[in-house]
C-alpha cells in the first residue's frame, strides 16, 4: 500500500511539473509577444520625432539663411551709405583747403597795403613836421596844454557846483534822518565791563581757595574750565578764560564760596553746578529783554540765547548787547524816515554780532558766523544778509543792509561809546597824518576833531585846483585800505594862494 502510495505522489508530481511548466511556458510567450510589440511602437515613434526633428533643424538652417541674407544686405547699404559721407568729407576738406589758401593770399595783401600806408603815413608826418617845424610829441604836449589852460577853469567850475549840490541835498537828507534818530534815543554813555577779577576778603582767604596740595583749586579749574592765578596780584583773584560765560560762572561761583566759607571738592561742584543754571537763567533772560525792548517777536530760542550771550562781552570797552539793543532802535528810527523794512532792520541790528558769542568756538569772522547761524535756526534771508553785511567785505545789496551799516558805524563812533587808552589815540592820530604825507605835493597835514578829520595844506606851485580834488579821492582811498576806525574821516584838501604887496 505504501509503494502505491508514494508512486501516485510521485506521479501527480510530475503531472503537476509538467503543467506549470506548460503554463510558464504560454505566460513568457505571451510576454515576449507584449515586448515585441512594444518596441514596434517604440520605434514608430522615435522614427516619427527623428523626423519632425529634422523637418525643424532644416526650417531653423532656412531662416538662419536668411537672417544672414538680411543682415549682409544691411551691411553692404551701411558701408555704402559710409563711402559715399567719406567721399563728401574728402570734397569739404579740399574746399576748405581752397579757401585756407585763398584766405592767406588776402592777409598777406591786406599785410603789404598795411605797410603801404604805414610808409604814407610816416612821410606825411615827416612832410608835416618839416612844414610846422615841431615833432609829433611837441605838438601833442602844445595842443594837451593849450586845452587843459582852456577847459581847466570851466572843469573846476562844473566838478565844485555838481559836488557842492550833491553834497548840500545828501547832507541835509543825512543830517535830518540821523540827527532825528540820535534825538530820539537815549543811551548810556558808561558801559560795562565784563568782570576778570574778584576782591578777596582777606589773605587768608587765599590759602582755603587752594586747598590742601592745591585740591581746591584744581577743582575749581576743572569744573569751571577757567585759569584761575591767585599769586599774581595782592587782594585779587585774576580769572582767565575765552569764554565769558565760564568767566561768570567762576565768578559766581567764587564769591559764593567766599560768602559761605565752605571750600572743598564735594561744595565746588555743587556750587558750579547751581552758578551754571544761574547763569543760563540770565542769558535767556537778557535775550528776551532786549527783543522786547526793541519789539521783535518771534525770535527762535537759540538766537535769543545767543543774544544773551552777548550780555557778558565787550568790544573797545563798549558792551556788546548794549550796543545791539541801540542799534536796533536807530535802525528802526532810521528805517522809518527812508522807507524801508522797519522789523527787518531792528531784527539784523539786534543780532549782527551774535557772532561773537561763538568766535572762540567756530573759526570765521563773527559777522559771518552771526549770518550762518541765523540761517540755522530759520530766520528770514533778508534779516540774515542784512546782519551779515555789517562790515564791507560782504557786499550790502538791500536798503536794510545799508541801514545796519550805518547805525554799526553811529553807535560806535558816537562820544563815549568806547574807551581807548591815550596811546592808542595818539598812535591812531600819528597814523593817519602820516598816509597824508606820503603823498608829492603836500606841505602840512593835521588830523583834528578826535581823528574825524584830517586837513591837508598843499603847495600851491605843486598842486592845482584840479589836482587837488584827485588827490583828496587818493588820500580817502589809502586810508580806507590801510587803516582801522569806527565812523568816517573827512579829508579836507586845502589850496591857498596869497599875493602880498605895499603900497608905500
């Protein structure tokens, strides 16, 4: 039973075997039939894209063709259109050669006839000298004398009555306008000086300002940024600074240390520290008294600290806030009388020299520094120019400007204004006669009224109606250039001829 068995298992083995073999064999024959067509279709298809690939290439080789055809074409019109401009310029060039040649031909004509004439000039002068039997130069100079002796008295007649006209209508314009604005303003003739030093109470009190190894001191210095000297001169404290506001400060704070009596590192600094907004109390409120003072409103907050500033500087001896306040109200009393911008003029009279509260700061000049900073914090262009042409090297191109310069020069050289020391004054005097005498022609020469004349004797034979008029212009020239004064100088040319005779 068991061989049975195991010859039937191995039977249906091998029928099985041989089954799937048979169906492996259909399943790859089916396959092979899938792939085969397959890669037909495949090949159908590259065979299709060759072509329209090709079909493309030779559609993009015609149009390239073409584009070159196109493009050859444009060349070959551009490099005609060339040579022929070449062409044109090499006819132009031979024209203007042409005409070059012709050109120097007629300046070497126009040359000879030239000379031509220069010869028949040249013997007609001869022919004319030897008939006049006088040279050239001795007829001129006979002909320049006969007409100067003719015109000279009719030209000195002419140049005094236009002068003296002139002069009498300027002069009483100037002088009503000028003499109203002095009458209506009263100013102190005694200014103030900014304060360098400071009284001691006692000897004693110098050894507690410098402290123990100088601690004191130091501390003083360092806080206030002022030299402080001691030693220098009994009884003083000698403060040292550019800036007159640290001046002020130090010297608050000085006395405020000498009056309390506590001197030490610890109090400085708190005793500078409470003079410091003292102080800067002060400058705004001296800004804001002069603009309501003089009535103008509206003043940015940096320009009127500027202007207080001011307050602590001096210039000649003249306080410099003072000055401006007074020229601000001759300007605008000025202003009034010739129609011009009354608020504009006491505007740039009340700030032209806020410059100089910054001259130790900013490098310039202060009239120029006054018109950068006005232009800074907004004012007006016309204020600004006006503030800025206060001295002549900016030139003065409205009525205002004008006005500021004249009332700088009034309140400067009105009597007291300024203190100056007798050497000054007499060096200033020596001065001025001296560029009077370096000119040919004079005999003596005087500077009177305080150095606001000078009057000049000159020699008679020298110097003739005429020449004297000329040269009182020189001398006023020479001194503007060469000098330095507040105000105008009057040069008074004199010409005077006696003949003394006796009847006996």
């Amino acid at each position: 039973m068991e061989p049975i068995l195991l010859i039937a298992i191995a039977g249906g083995a091998v029928a099985g075997f041989f089954g799937k073999s048979v169906q492996t064999k259909r399943v790859l024959g089916d396959a092979e039939k899938r792939a085969k067509k397959r890669i037909a279709e495949v090949e159908e298809e590259s065979k299709k894209i060759l072509l329209e690939a090709k079909e493309q290439a030779t559609e993009t080789a015609e149009e390239a063709q073409k584009e070159e055809k196109e493009r050859r074409k444009e060349l070959n019109q551009i490099e005609k259109r060339l040579l022929k401009r070449e062409d044109n310029l090499d006819s132009k060039l031979e024209d203007l050669d042409k005409r070059t040649e012709k050109l120097r031909k007629e300046e070497d004509d126009i040359e000879s006839f030239k000379q031509e004439l220069l010869e028949i000039r040249k013997k007609s002068q001869e022919s004319l000298e030897k008939i006049a039997k006088l040279s050239k130069q001795e007829a001129s100079e006979r002909l320049m004398k006969m007409t100067e002796k003719d015109t000279k008295e009719d030209l000195v007649g002419l140049i005094e009555k236009l002068k003296e006209e002139a002069k009498e209508e300027a002069e009483d314009n100037a002088k009503t306008i000028l003499v109203s604005a002095m009458e209506r303003l009263a100013s102190d003739v005694t200014v103030e000086k900014t304060v360098t030093a400071v009284d001691l109470p006692s000897d004693e009190m110098k050894g507690r300002i410098i402290g123990k190894e100088g601690r004191n001191i130091q501390a003083l210095e360092r806080a206030t940024g002022v030299d402080i000297m001691v030693d220098d001169t009994p009884g003083v404290v000698v403060l040292s600074c550019f800036d007159p506001i640290r001046r002020q400060v130090a010297r608050v704070v000085l006395e405020g240390l000498m009056k309390d009596g506590r001197i030490h590192p610890g109090r400085i600094e708190e005793v500078v520290a409470k003079a410091q907004k003292q102080i800067d109390k002060e400058v705004v409120q001296a800004g804001t008294e002069a603009a309501r003072d003089v009535g103008v409103v509206g003043m940015p907050k940096e320009v009127l600290r500027l202007v207080g500033e001011l307050k602590f500087r001096t210039s000649y001896g003249q306080n410099v806030l003072k000055h401006s306040v007074e020229m601000a109200h001759m300007a605008g009393m000025i202003a009034e009388e010739i129609g011009a911008d009354v608020r504009v003029c006491k505007y740039a009279a009340l700030i032209h020299d806020m410059g100089k509260a910054l001259t130790h700061k900013m490098e310039g000049k202060h009239h120029h520094i006054s018109g950068q900073m006005a232009r800074k914090y907004g004012v007006e262009e016309e204020v600004a120019h006006a503030a800025e042409a206060h001295h002549d090297d900016v030139e003065a191109t409205t009525p205002e400007a004008l006005v500021i310069r004249v009332v700088d020069a009034l309140s400067a050289a009105r009597p007291g204004a300024r203190n100056q020391s007798m050497e000054n004054f007499i060096q200033r005097m020596k001065d001025l006669e001296n560029v009077a005498n370096g000119f040919q022609g004079i005999d003596k020469a005087y500077a009177i009224s305080a150095g606001r004349e000078i009057r000049i004797f000159v020699k008679p034979k020298d110097i003739d109606d005429l020449s004297s008029y000329k040269l009182a212009r020189d001398i006023a020239d020479k001194i503007e250039s060469t000098l330095q004064y507040p105000g105008t100088i009057k040069v008074n040319v004199i010409r005077e001829t006696r003949s003394i005779e006796y009847a006996k």
